[in-house]
C-alpha cells in the first residue's frame, strides 16, 4: 500500500537512457533534448556494457556543454538492471525513461513538468502517461476515452481496454521502492511492475498530449521477450500468473484475456518442467478461483503447445 515518501531530488527532471551498443542511434536522442523548450534537467546515460564507441560518443557531448549529462557504466547484464540503476542514480523529482533511439516533442518536458506542479496530492500518482505518434505523425495505438483521466494504469488497461506503446514521466521516489527484479534470469515484463504499483493504490494521470516519436525496435523491456518466449520462461510464467492471480478483480472487464494468460500460464509451467525446473514459489497460484481457471485451461494449452 502507499506509504509517505520524502522527496529529496535536486532537479526537477531526469531523463535517463540506458543503452547498449547503440551508438548509431543516441544522437537521434542528443538531438532530441537540445530542442527541448525545458532545460532544468540533466540526461543520465546507463551503458550496460556497450563495445562500440558509446562511451567516446558521450564524452564528446559532455565537453560541448549543451547539456547536463551524466555517464554511468556497468559492466553487461540486462536492461532490467540498467533501468534499476539509472532510478537509484537520478538526481530529478521526475524520470523520464527515454529508449537510445527515439526522440521526444520540443514541449515535452516543459508540459510534464508544468502538469506536475499543477496536479493535487501529486504523492499519491506514480507519474503522467501522455502517446506515442509514429515518425509521419499517426498516433499509436488508442488515445484515452477522456482527454485527462487520473486512474490507476490497471484500470486503464482492463476497464477501458486502452493498448499501444505510451511515453511520461514517473515519480522517481514512488519508482525506487518498485525496482526491476534482477534474481530472475533474462526477460522480465514491464507490466509486472506497473500492475504491482496500481494495485498498491498509485494513479497515473492520462493525457491525450503526444509526448514522443516513436520509432519501432527491440530496445524496450515490454518488446525484449516477445518473439523468444521459451527463453524467457520465467518472466513470462510471472506476467500470466500475475494476471490470473493477482488481477482476478478485473476478471468481469476482459474474460478472454485471463482465459487466454491462464493458457499461458499452462505454456510456460510446460516448457519449465522440459527445462528441468520447478514452477518457483513466486509463481504458484495463491487464489482458488486462478487455480480452478488454469485446469480448465490445461487441456487447451496442451493441445495448444505440444
């Protein structure tokens, strides 16, 4: 549940990217936040290892002094653990996660950052969630039913059945006690977290505002684990049993859903056993009515995925 938190940030935003060998990309970003109409922030860059020339890249920009930049290095590991490390290391109020290659309107900053300091009980939200528009403009995805909604983000993704990519700002001290976990091996999903916060009674205020330009890859954590689900058992097992289990009060909005995550639980506890390994504690099923889904759909699964 929400506790008191105590901010004691120094700048009001932090934009922070972690990257990996994406030196070919990063200046679309430098470029980015050099037309940004709001210059109260600083750009923290969390490499995660890369070989090619990211670190020279970085250092170049830092000597120019257009921007307050800060570089941290670690040695390879995941996203994940890039992502946990920039929020531990962010010096703003607000984070802005920013992929190593996508860029963001020149108001952006400047609209999140006015809309914060506007927003009432701002302890009680963990961030504004704006959209996404391709590079000719279109809007990815669906746009809010209202123009500004202020709900817990689990109730905008089942109640309203809002889908596609979205791009804000987080409240760095909310996001400090909701870290990526880094004891599972490989993918985890992003909802994961997202859905933890909500359900811990955070809200996030929806805007109908366009945020960033979205160019598609693979450099987010929601995309990592897409197309190589077997690898990424374990992280994917979590996010169906998340579903299952601990959003079954959301069960009425989206049935088929939760019918289809129990099939995937059913998948993904398959192919652990074919690795050898045991479904971990964090992923049994606590609620009898998740249990009862997941036989049901068992047989389907099966049949599903020989």
């Amino acid at each position: 549940m929400m506790a008191e938190i105590v901010q004691t940030s120094e700048l009001p935003i932090t934009v922070m990217t972690p990257t990996y060998n994406r030196a070919s990309t990063l200046p679309r970003v430098y470029e980015s936040l050099l037309q940004q109409t709001f210059t109260s922030f600083e750009w923290l860059i969390v490499d995660d290892g890369s070989t090619d020339n990211t670190r020279e890249l970085v250092q170049q920009w830092i000597d120019e002094q257009k921007l307050t930049i800060r570089y941290v290095w670690q040695p390879n590991q995941h996203k994940k653990t890039a992502f946990n490390h920039g929020v531990r290391e962010a010096h703003g109020e607000l984070l802005v996660a920013l992929d190593s290659d996508d860029t963001i309107e020149p108001d952006a900053l400047a609209h999140m950052w006015s809309t914060w300091q506007q927003l009432e009980n701002r302890e009680q939200f963990i961030g504004i969630t704006g959209l996404c528009a391709k590079p000719n403009g279109e809007i990815v995805g669906d746009p809010y039913p209202r123009d500004v909604m202020a709900i817990p983000a689990i109730d905008m993704y089942f109640k309203y059945k809002v889908r596609g990519e979205k791009f804000g700002c987080l409240n760095t001290a909310v996001l400090r006690k909701y870290p990526f976990p880094e004891d599972i091996a490989g993918f985890v999903p992003e909802s994961l977290v997202w859905r933890r916060i909500a359900r811990d009674g955070y809200k996030t205020l929806f805007i109908n505002q366009v945020y960033r330009t979205y160019f598609d890859s693979q450099d987010s954590l929601s995309r990592e684990g897409h197309s190589v689900g077997d690898k990424h058992a374990l992280g994917l097992l979590w996010l169906a049993k998340d579903m299952v289990n601990d959003c079954l009060p959301w069960f009425k909005y989206q049935p088929k859903e939760f019918i289809k995550a129990a099939i995937r639980y059913n998948r993904f506890k398959r192919v652990l056993a074919k690795q050898g390994q045991a479904v971990p504690e964090w992923g049994q099923l606590t609620d009898w009515k998740a249990k009862l889904l997941v036989a049901i759909t068992a047989p389907i699964a099966r049949v599903m995925y020989k």
